[in-house]
C-alpha cells in the first residue's frame, strides 16, 4: 500500500466516522478534536511500546500494531482535513533529514 493508497482510504473512514458524530452530536469533530484524538492515540503506542519493551505493565499489549497503525491513520486524516498532501508531507519530511544528514 503506499501513501496516496493511506490517504483515500483514510478519508473514506475518517467520513463514516463524521456521519456517527452527526448521528451522536449532531456535528463533526473539528479539526482540533482529531488532533486530540490523534495525541491521544500516540500517548498509547508510548504505553505500549514501554510494555512492549518490558517498562511498564499492560493488559492491552496486543494493541501497539493496531494504533500505531491508527496514529498514522490520523495523521493522513489530518493532512486532508488541513488541505495537506499526506505523501508529500512525508516525502519532504524524510528529504529534508537525509540532505540535513549528509
């Protein structure tokens, strides 16, 4: 799968997703509030990734491979959201590491 791949099929969930909030609060999540929901999710691979580590104990350790794919999840919701190509975001990011590596 590649990062154009991530962000269609994350922005086909993220849309489900805003018609249950319609349905339960009568409007979509700002973009702020996945913001908050996507920093809530990375503090969890944290927890996971220490217990997974042998740092710090767990009754969910079998969920770090589902949220560490769901932060990336969000970050591909969050990119659209803010008229961001999640792929080139990527991209530039790991471009400006390498040459600032060099």
């Amino acid at each position: 799968m590649d990062l154009k791949d991530v962000s269609t099929q994350s922005a086909e969930i993220r849309n489900r997703y805003h018609d249950l909030e319609k349905q339960i609060h009568g409007s979509v999540w700002s973009v702020e509030e996945d913001a908050l929901a996507f920093l809530t999710d990375a503090g969890l691979v944290g927890r996971f990734t220490m217990d997974n580590q042998g740092r710090w104990p767990s009754e969910d350790k079998e969920l770090l491979p589902s949220k560490i794919g769901e932060c990336v999840w969000w970050l591909a919701v969050l990119a659209e959201r803010m008229e961001l190509d999640f792929a080139d975001c990527v991209e530039q990011f790991l471009n400006e590491r390498l040459t600032a590596l060099e």
